[in-house]
C-alpha cells in the first residue's frame, strides 16, 4: 500500500484514457490525495535531474536516446529507476507549496483572531503587551463557542467547494485555467482579510464583516486549487510505459514512469507537509507584532502563485476538459435512488435490478446518457468500497478539534511566552517524521515476524479511530485538570489567571491524532483508491472530500458545547462518539479485507 500502489492505477487508468473510444475516461483519474501522504519505499533508488520536456514516450525497437528495446525478460533483470522530473512538475511543486503555506498560515490563527479580544496594554493589533504577558493574542472577542462554530464554517466551505472546483475543471474550463483563475480569487480573499486586520479597522468594527467576506472567497480559491493542482502536476509526465536507460557509470537500468510519479507526488506531498508548518512563523508574528502581519505574510507567499503560473504557462500540458466523472456518477446515483423509491412504493419495475435501469442497454430513453453500461457496474463497484468512508465524519470531528477547541484550551495554560496556537504545529511534525517510520521500519517488521494480518485495512482504520478516541479521552482529563488547578474553577476561559499546568501537557494529544492519521485517514483513503476502477478514482477523492465537510458539519453541532464548563463534556463526548464509530465499522467492514 502507499503512494506506489495508487501510482500503478494511475499510469494504468491514463493509458487507458488514451485508447478509450466508447467512453471517455474523465480527466482526474491521476488524482492523488494530500491525506495519502506516504513516503516513497527507501529501496527505490532515483536518478537526480530535471527534464523540461513533455514528450510522449520513445516507442520503437530504437528509442530517441539510441537505446535498444528490451524484451520483458530483459526488464525483469533490470534495476528500476525514477526518470528526470520536468521541470513544469516542478513549478506547480512550488504552487501548492505557497498554496499551502497561505492556508495553514491564515487557519493557524484564526481562532485566537475570532475568540479573544484585544489584550489589555497590547498595540490594537492583537498583539500583547509584550510576547511574555500571559494574555493570548486576540481581536474580535467573540468567545470560544462562536470562534470554532466559524472555524469549522470555514473547513466546511473549503471542503466542500473544491468538488465544485473538480467538476468545473473537468467539463468546462480545464484544470489550468480553474486554478490560475481561483488563484486571482485567492489573493482577493487574503487582502480583504489582511487589510481588515489593521488596528484603526478593527477599532471602527470591520474586522469581523471583513473576516467572513475574506474567508469565503479564499475558501472558493481554496476549492478551485485543492482539487485540481494534484493531478495537474501528474499529467505533466507524460511517458506511462518503462523505457531502458545506460547511466553515465555504465549500468544498464530501466526507467520506471511509477516509480518517476512515486517521486513526484514524495516531493509534492513534502511541500504539503512543509507549508503546513506556516503557522510556526504566523503564531509569532500575531503575538509579538499583531495579526496585520501574520496574515500579511502568508498573502505575500501566495502571489509566488499566480506568478509561478503565469511565467509557466507555455510548459504545462494541459488536458482539455471533456465532461465531468462526478457529474455522471451523481446522474447514475440519481437514477438509481429514484427508481429503488418507486420500487419501494410499489411500483412495477420490469427489471430485478434497479441499477440496470441506468444502463443505456436497459433504460427506455437512454439518448441523453453519456456513459456505457460499464460505467454503471463501476459506480457501483466505487460506492461500494467508499463505504469506509462512512464513519470518518466522526473521526474528523475529533481530529479537527486540533485547530479550535485544543488552541482555545492552550490560551488557559501556562504558555511561559509560547503563543497558544503553536502547538498544533506537533500535527504536521509528527506526520512528516512518522510517515516514513512506519513505511520503512514498522510495517516490514511486522511483516517479517509474520504479523502481517494486524496490517489488513480494516484493522488498520479500526485502530486509528481508537488511537484518536484516546486523544480525546487525554484532552478531557488535562482539561479537567486545568478546570482544578486555576483561581476560576470550571471558568477559567474568563479568569485573570491562567492554570498552573505547563502549555506543554497538549503534545501527547496532537501526537496521538498524528498516529490515528495514518491509520485511519490515509489506509482508508488507501483501500477505496485501490478497491475503485481506475476511472473512478475523482469520485473517491469527492466522497473524501465531503467525509472531511460532514466533519466540520458535526462540530458545528457540537459548537454549544465548546465553552466553559462542558468543555470536559466536549471532548468526553467525542470521545464516546469516535470510540463507537470504531466499532461499528469494524463489525460492518470486518470482512471486507
């Protein structure tokens, strides 16, 4: 499992979208989702270099480079090798990267900017007095319930449009121009939130009206990009079959098109993973500065991405779009729930499966559909191993709970000058340095001491909902204990003091949710990529997508909650809720291994 094998479908699925005549395959079968971000296996070894070229690959007995062909038997010996990266691939690396860096540096202060008000003797910025005041850094005084119910608004919104983003770029304006045209909304949404920011604004009451208005542009950009920019840095290699190679040493090796997007998607996922880390530098600048700079910063970074775009326009190949996977598996979902309706009601149906009646062989007025009966048995197939994906709402809803209920418990801690938003930082840390570990080290030991069936998908996600129970368990007692060891008792959110307990104490929890990720998030994400066929693998990614939304959905719920003194009760119950939804998707998907 990992990034190689989802690779396999993909190079296999674009080879078959270039000789399809029946059906066209939909543009995002190259997508490749930030959650799945393993490592690639350290054995693979790469050749270093960047190609600027686009061609197709070297077919023939003689190819381009004056290399003979091989036979199969040939290629088995051979070593495998990535090939040179082009350099197109290159830039749009760089474009997620400030992509990246602008949402995780805005997202990272959000909740202090929207729950605390400005600290006494700060500078009207948001910033304190001084970076050791124990005051957090604050703005709009909203408080702690109404602070994540806006958070969440804003992950929901970000989720949800960029299936929008998907369907807009595969059936009309291809992906390029979706995402050079979302950046320009982008930069709209992060100057309004940065120019609303400054302190005569914020005193005339602007801050908030121009907070809303800025995210949801910058969550339209968001979708815009989030969706298409993975499979567009895929489609600019374009070799899908093994081609021989002599190195400068003399080797003869075999150049490999999956292991060479294996490396692509290892580097486009580092940056991920890097430009998550923004909010290092963001939650410093709003405490000892104001939020006028820390949102500035993450606005200058993105303007690399329209730039980056623009300069490289004549590099990229761009696929054309050419109608809408997404859109045709919701007509077929359609067809099928009404018929399964009318059927209920009892009405007559002439066939014993409703599903055949979206298929153009069975359906009476089938002029206007735009697949083959194939597609149907695939929609079906796909819908069937995205059922993972049913229970993953709840374990969003507790590891969102990161970025909003844990920063605001930080605020109640002694911080010792450490801004209370730094520390959800330790979640991408963790990622990055646990991915590899459990790829390179963990999983083969298992494997080797013949421990391979604790390794099945099904109890691999079963664990992760678990693992991410207990976080939550651990933040409902540290949070108890905060609640006995401050001047204010159970409402130390509005006390003078903050608790004695060390800012610190929270690592075990952000740690444990990193662990839970890479059970349940990305193995699930794993087993529905490699069960779907491979021209459904944007409807995979589009229930994922939405999983994510119905998240922030049920912590919108939970909003009331999140506010002293249920803030035990909180995490309790999320606790309750990750821990049962473990279980019943064990006891409905045990077997599907």
């Amino acid at each position: 499992m990992g990034v190689q094998s989802i690779v396999k479908d993909l190079i296999q699925s674009r080879s078959h979208a270039e000789s399809e005549v029946t059906y066209i395959p939909l543009t995002d079968t190259s997508v490749l989702p930030a959650e799945a971000s393993h490592i690639s296996d350290g054995r693979v070894e790469f050749q270093l270099g960047v190609d600027s070229s686009t061609d197709e690959d070297d077919d023939g007995d003689t190819l381009a480079n004056g290399e003979l062909e091989v036979d199969d038997l040939e290629k088995e010996k051979l070593r495998r090798v990535s090939d040179a990266i082009p350099i197109a691939a290159f830039t749009i690396v760089l474009v997620e990267f400030c992509e990246r860096f602008a949402f995780y540096g805005l997202s990272g202060v959000f909740q202090n900017y929207l729950q605390n008000p400005l600290p006494p003797g700060g500078n009207g910025a948001g910033a304190p007095a001084s970076p050791s005041d124990p005051y957090p850094a604050g703005a709009l005084g909203l408080g702690q319930g109404t602070a994540t119910t806006l958070n969440n608004s804003f992950g929901f919104l970000a989720y949800a449009l960029s299936i929008v983003g998907a369907v807009i770029a595969d059936a009309y304006w291809g992906r390029y121009k979706t995402i050079s045209s979302c950046c320009f909304v982008y930069v709209i949404g992060l100057v309004v939130i940065t120019f609303t920011s400054f302190p005569s604004l914020l005193a005339g009451g602007f801050g908030l009206m121009g907070w809303i208005v800025g995210v949801i542009i910058v969550a339209i950009g968001t979708g815009g990009i989030k969706a298409n920019v993975s499979p567009l840095v895929a489609d600019q290699y374009r070799k899908t079959t093994s081609f021989p190679r002599t190195l400068p040493s003399g080797e003869r090796v075999l150049v490999d098109p999956t292991i060479t997007i294996t490396r692509i998607y290892s580097l486009f996922y580092w940056c991920i993973n890097v430009g998550a880390l923004a909010a290092l530098v963001t939650t410093q600048l709003e405490r000892r500065i104001g939020f006028w700079a820390a949102f500035s910063l993450p606005t200058v970074v993105f303007l690399g991405t329209p730039l980056i775009l623009i300069l490289g326009r004549n590099l990229y190949y761009k696929v054309p779009p050419s109608g809408s996977i997404i859109l045709d598996a919701v007509r077929v979902v359609r067809i099928v729930i009404i018929n399964s309706w009318r059927k209920f009601r009892g009405f007559h149906i002439d066939v014993g499966d409703v599903w055949d009646l979206a298929k153009p062989s069975f359906a009476p007025r089938s002029a206007w559909f735009t697949w083959d009966d194939d597609f149907v048995v695939d929609v079906r197939q796909t819908l069937r191993a995205c059922q993972v994906a049913a229970f993953l709402p709840i374990y969003w809803s507790a590891n969102f709970q990161l970025g909003t209920n844990l920063v605001s418990m930080a605020s109640t801690m002694r911080t010792d000058g450490v801004p209370n938003d730094l520390l959800q930082n330790i979640n991408p840390l963790s990622l990055i340095c646990l991915i590899p570990v459990f790829d390179m080290w963990i999983y083969p030991t298992l494997r080797k001491r013949g421990l391979g069936a604790l390794l099945a998908p099904i109890p691999r996600i079963t664990l992760g909902f678990f693992i991410a129970a207990s976080a939550m368990v651990y933040a409902a007692i540290l949070q108890s204990h905060i609640y006995g060891s401050n001047d204010c008792g159970e409402y130390v959110s509005s006390c003078s003091t903050t608790s004695t307990i060390t800012v610190w104490a929270q690592a075990p929890c952000y740690a444990l949710v990193a662990i839970s990720e890479i059970f349940a998030s990305i193995t699930s994400l794993e087993y529905a990529y490699n069960k779907a066929p491979p021209r459904m693998k944007s409807v995979v990614i589009a229930l994922f997508l939405l999983a994510s939304a119905f998240g922030n959905l049920i912590n919108i719920g939970l909003a009331p909650l999140a506010r002293d003194p249920f803030l035990v009760v909180l995490f309790t119950s999320v606790a309750i809720l990750t821990s049962a939804a473990g279980c019943l998707f064990y006891y409905c998907f045990r077997d599907r291994d």
